[in-house]
C-alpha cells in the first residue's frame, strides 16, 4: 500500500511543526526567570483583565480563512466555519485563574492564562498566548490536544 501525500498536505504538517516549535520557545522564554522577558516584553504572562480585553473581538483563523472565531464580554463565544451547515456554533468562554478548582488533570500549561471554551456540554482548554504590542495576532494552545490554533484580529 503506498502513502500519498499532497504538497498541500505536506506544507500543512510542516507549518504545524513550526507553530509548535515556536509556541515552545515562546512559553519556555517567558517563564524563564533568568530571560530579558518581563512584565512589559511582547510575550510576558498576562492577567486576567488583560487576557480578557485581548480577546474580545472576532478572531480569523491563519491556518483556515473560513474560520473564525468571536469572544464576547458578556462571556459568549461564536465559532463560525463558512460553509459549514450547522455553523455558528456559540457557547460560553472564562479565564480559568486557579487550575486545581477544576477536578480534572490537564497537562501543564506552563504558566500560561488559560481560558475554558464550553460548547454543547463539552469543555476546551486553552492556553493563550497573546500580546499587548501585537493585538492584532493571537495563539490558543489546545490543552488536550497539543495543537495551536493561530489567528490574525478581523477587522470586517
């Protein structure tokens, strides 16, 4: 049986590869205490307000430009795939500020703000990276599933 893979495919695999190659670096750096990082570089560890106004607003997918994804406020958050039929799909978002109350074990996050999606019933957990010079750009680290989900701010 013979594999193949599309040129698609495969700059999709290596483009993944460097996001979490880069996610790595990115957490390590900013809890490094020996590191130039503080509160002020573009990566440093953001609070709670902070993380919540960076998020607000409608985020488009890098990786995928029909999806986006849009943080409300009042706690709402809209997942929109165009195209999709049983697209929008809103559910609830919050900062996650104390791990341990959760009851479940999620792998570490490195000191990164967390945020917890829930969906139809379903709970998602995400480490933010995000930054106060680039609003414009944020990361979610998928806490259960290792994959980092990159979006530019959409302005439309």
């Amino acid at each position: 049986m013979k594999i193949h893979y599309g040129m698609r495919n495969i700059k999709t695999i290596v483009f993944v590869i460097i996001l979490i190659f880069m996610g790595v670096i990115i957490v390590k750096s900013a809890n490094n205490p020996n590191s130039t990082n503080n509160k002020d570089s573009e990566f440093a560890l953001l609070d709670e307000s902070l993380v919540k106004n960076l998020l607000i607003g409608k985020w488009r997918s890098t990786q995928d430009a029909k999806f986006s994804r849009e943080f409300f406020l009042d706690g709402r958050v809209v997942d929109n795939y165009e195209g999709f039929e049983d697209s929008p799909i809103e559910g609830v978002w919050r900062y996650v500020d104390d791990t341990s109350s959760l009851g479940i074990n999620l792998p570490d996050a490195n000191s990164m703000p967390i945020v917890e999606i829930i969906y139809l019933g379903e709970y998602y957990y995400f480490g933010v990276i995000a930054s106060v010079e680039a609003p414009d750009s944020l990361s979610l680290v998928y806490l259960d599933g290792n994959e980092i989900l990159t979006f530019s701010r959409d302005i439309n």
